[in-house]
C-alpha cells in the first residue's frame, strides 16, 4: 500500500498543510526543526493512535488551537480510502472513513501500516527491558489488531492484582486474611499473561532469523544478531508457543513466588517482567555494543518487522516504509546497501537534513520543507 | 457564576450522575421556570423514594416494604437464584420475562483497586441463602468485564463445593446485528462459546 494524501491542520508546527505523494521514495529534506518527523509523525499516528515520540496527545495540537487533524489518502491496490482522525487532548479521538463517521477510533487500526524507523529506536537496543517488551507489542498489534485488546486486558488485571497484594500482605501477616481473592487474580493473571507471552514467542521465533538476515546486509557481516525471549518463569521454563501449557506454568510460578509478592506487594511473574534478550556475536548488545553497532542493530529490528510484515500480510498490505533521519548517522557504503535493501518497497517516506543525505536510488520525488511549509521540488 | 441559591441549585444537580455543568444549569432553569406544582411533585417523588425505599432483607433488591415484590410472589422458583451487581441489573433481567427464579443483589463487584473486596460485597447473604438446601442453581450474571469476570469466578470457587449447578450466561453477539459491526473481542467469546448446532 502506499499514501497519496497527507494533510494536517494544527497538527504540531503545522496550522495547514496538504502533500500529495507518490509510490516509491518520497523524501522531506529541510534544515532541523522546520517539522520533517512531525510529517511522519502524523503518519505514524494514522497507523497506531499514538506518536513515537510523545506519550499524550497534549504535544501534537499546535500550540493555541483546541483540536489537531490528520487526513490520510490510502491506495491499496487500487482501491482508495480516506482516514481523517481528530485529536482533542483529554478527549477520544473521532475518527472518519471515507467520510462517514465510526463508533471508535480503533476502528482505524489495520487500514494503514506502517513501520518507522527513528533515532529514538536506539533506546530498544540501549535502554530498559521495557522499551523492548514494547516494541514487541506494538509489532504484534499491528500484526494483529486483536492484541490490543490483549495487552489492554493484561494490564487492567496487573493493576487489580497489585493493588490487592498491597493490601493483602499486611491482612495476610495480621492472620485474618484469606487468600482466596488473590487466588482469582492470579488465574486472571495466568490466563491473559498466557495469550500476551505466546503472541510474543510466535513473534520472537517468526523475527529472528530476519533480524539475523537484516543485520548482516546493514553492517556486511559485522557479527551475528541473535535474539532471545528472557521469561519471568525462569531458565527451565518449556517456552513454546502453548496458552494452556504457559497459563498452568505462570500459575506455577506465581504461587511459587506468594511470599516474596506479599512482601513486596507487586506481581514479580508474568509478561511485564520479561526481557528480550540482543546479542552480537557472544555478547549482549547492552553495554557491549558501540554506538554504530546498535545503530544498525535498531535498524536491522526495524528492516525485520518490515519483511515480516511484508511476508505474513495480505497481498497489496505491504507497509508503508519510513525512515526518519536514518542516513546522517551511515557511511557512504552502508547508506548504499540500506538505499539497495529498500529499493523494492512500495513506498519509502524519508527525512534528511540536506539532499546529499538521500541515496539516488531512493530520490523518487523531493519535498522541501521550511518553517511549516511542504512544496514538492519538481 | 449565579448569585446565592440558583448556583447552590445548578451545584446540586451538577453533583448527580450524567450531569455536567451546562446539563445542570438547563434543568435549574427549567425548574425555575416550571410550574409550583410540578416542582412540588418533583421534590415530593425525591423525598418519598428517600423516605421508604428500602432494600429486601433477602435479596437486597430496591422495595418499599421488608421483602421485595419478587421474594413475595409465591409463584416464583426458589430453586434457582440470579445474582448480579446491581438492583438495576435486577430490572435488565426482568424485561426479558424468561427468568422465573429469585435474584441476589451483591451491591458490586470486587476491584481492589477502589477497595472493594468480597467483605464489602453481599456474599456472607448469599451462602446463608443457599444452606438451606432449596436452592439448586445459582445463575452468576455479573457484567461481562474483568471485575465482573472475577466475582463471578470468586464465587463458582465458593459454591462449587456445596453441590450446585453454577452457570454464567453466555457472552457473544447481539440479536438482530450484523457480525461485522462485532468488535473483535465480543467476536473472539462468541467464537470461544460457539455451540453446537442441532438439525
């Protein structure tokens, strides 16, 4: 798929703008700060509701306007489709398809994919397990739609069950509580946990060999990328793809781990423990890896959810590439290679300070962009 | 800002459920410009239903007297109980006209995380209802959401072990709907809880 319309109001620097684009590479060269990743930003918001770089909604609408909105113009195949989503901060978000309004927002999740790859990606190499466990869960959700639904399931029985074992640890030790109650959440717990961490090692197992594969065409043969699922259930766990064989293991495990847990009053098992384990060569990426070396490991995991979700999608579903400011940060022979890896995607929106940056093969149409303005350089 | 009483008004109203400040201060107005007669009927509905609904000491139900008009009527099956959260749920499953039993009303669900615990919920009633051996099925109708989920596991565990039948009404799609306007979770129960189909 690909997008032919882009079209903000009060959306970040922009009041106004309208771009047409085309199939092929499209790239947004303007100084820093005149708002190129707020273009793919918004285009990001049309495939996920969310930015990949802020948390709220507050950030996206312009400062002084009350509403932001995105219209996006999709063409699969060759059928046409019209999202426009507005978002009022403190609100949910209203969303229409070609033009007739849906109940909800989420309604929009599935019709644009998109996989973007951004400097801020480096935190999945470099940062804490939970940047990790989310840039599964957001694969997975645009995998499949349904696991919203999951994850939002998981974390609404995560707060129940540790606000109970707040509590329950002092009625517990004071002799009079029973834990009869706690016994319902942690089989809620084991249950969804299940659902999440079987999406994750399906996914895990489908993504490494990409990432391997990925890896050694960015860096040409820099050592091998391997990864690894660290589970809460621990070393010995029988980590396949099962719902009912890992349920009865979390449960397991979250008896095992009762005492620690009323101590503690925090659940210590289950999904939103989990670590994914980057390795180059012998060593983990974290604190082994130099700076280019998890540069190209970040962009190896974007490439790979790429050609997944190339592989497993419909036919006419291939995402919609972006890459944020990628190439400033590349030498001149693995800006080629990376320029070659892309070549064939349908559509690939890059952004770059200035033109030398872009790599011929992937300079279809330009676009200049200067203080919240686009024009197309013909 | 109003002066004096007519803010103390639209501060009221605004106090109830579903209303927000501009609802608040229609139905203020409204009031003020309405009949004295209408008002008065108003304020006399309101303090009688303070006055003398009560709640059935056996069901916990919404009545005017010690047992609702269902625990009254002879005519209904002692055999099988409904329970549900809310004295309004009691209502929803009356509509349907299908249900011939006894209800319980919990007053709840459990949420630890607005501290709401079995303690706090009509339970201890409920296992004294069922010692007395009338009692055969108990139908769990909580809201089909996570807390709901949980109360109604909480309490299969509980009665399981004295013999019963438990049922959970069945979760899936709306009558008369269409299966695309399904959101994926309601399709993703139906499909769990699908039957099979007899010709």
């Amino acid at each position: 798929m690909h997008l032919e319309l882009l079209s903000l109001t009060d959306f970040r620097s922009y009041s106004e703008v309208e771009i047409q684009l085309v199939p092929g590479g499209c790239a947004f060269v303007g100084p820093n700060g005149q708002g190129k990743t707020n273009l793919v930003e918004a285009i990001g918001y049309v495939a996920t509701l969310g930015s990949h770089r802020a948390a709220g909604d507050a950030p996206l609408v312009r400062l002084g306007a009350e509403r932001a909105t995105v219209r996006a113009g999709l063409v699969r195949d060759d059928r046409k489709a019209l999202v426009e989503l507005e978002i009022v901060p403190g609100k949910s978000n209203r969303a229409r398809i070609n033009r007739a309004d849906v109940p909800r927002a989420r309604e929009v999740l599935g019709l644009l994919r998109t996989v973007l790859f951004a400097p801020e990606d480096l935190a999945i190499v470099k940062g804490d397990p939970s940047e990790r466990r989310r840039f599964l869960d957001e694969l997975l959700t645009v995998q499949s739609p349904r696991m919203v639904a999951v994850r939002s399931e998981y974390d609404r029985v995560l707060k129940q069950r540790n606000a109970l074992l707040k509590t329950a640890g002092a009625t517990v030790r004071s002799g009079k509580g029973d834990l009869r109650t706690l016994e319902i959440w942690d089989s809620h717990l084991a249950s969804s946990g299940a659902d999440l961490l079987a999406a994750r090692l399906r996914l895990v197992a489908e993504l490494g060999p990409l990432v391997e594969k990925a890896y050694d065409e960015v860096s040409a043969g820099g050592g091998a990328a391997t990864m690894n699922y660290k589970c809460s259930l621990g070393p010995e766990a029988a980590l396949v793809p099962d719902r009912d064989l890992l349920s009865a293991q979390l449960l397991e495990a979250i008896s095992a781990a009762r005492s620690q847990e009323l101590d503690r009053g925090v659940s210590l098992v289950g999904p939103h423990r989990d670590d994914l384990v980057l390795q180059l060569g012998p060593l983990p990426t974290r604190g082994y890896a130099s700076h280019g070396e998890s540069w190209s490991y970040a962009l190896a995991l974007r490439l790979a959810s790429y050609n997944l979700l190339r592989e497993s999608g419909d036919t006419g579903m291939d995402p919609v590439l972006i890459l944020d400011d990628v190439f400033a940060e590349l030498d001149a022979e693995r800006r080629q290679r990376l320029a070659r890896l892309v070549g064939t995607a349908e559509q690939v929106l890059i952004t770059a300070a200035v033109p030398a940056d872009v790599p011929e093969e992937l300079a279809g149409a330009r676009y200049d962009v200067m203080a919240g303005e686009v024009r197309r350089v013909v | 800002m109003y002066e004096g009483i007519v803010q103390d008004l639209i501060d009221e109203l605004g106090r109830l459920p579903g209303v927000g400040p501009k609802s608040a201060q229609r139905i203020a107005f409204h009031l003020l410009s309405a009949e004295p007669a209408e008002v008065r009927k108003l304020v006399h509905a309101i303090s009688e239903v303070k006055e003398k609904i009560r709640f059935c000491e056996v069901c916990a139900n919404v009545t005017e007297d010690a047992l609702c008009r269902i625990c009254r009527d002879p005519r209904r099956d002692p055999s099988v109980i409904c329970v549900v959260e809310e004295a309004k749920d009691v209502v929803a499953v009356e509509r349907t006209r299908e249900f011939r039993g006894r209800y319980h009303v919990l007053g709840g669900a459990i949420s630890p995380i607005e501290g709401i615990g079995p303690d706090d919920l009509r339970v201890r009633e409920l296992m004294t209802r069922l010692s007395d051996g009338a009692v055969t099925e108990i139908i769990l109708a909580t809201d089909p959401n996570l807390e709901g989920e949980a109360t109604a596991t909480y309490l299969a565990r509980l009665i399981k072990p004295l013999g019963l039948k438990v049922t959970r009404p069945a979760s899936g799609l709306p009558v008369g709907g269409d299966l695309e306007y399904a959101d994926e979770v309601t399709l993703g129960r139906a499909f769990e809880g699908r039957r099979l189909l007899d010709v």
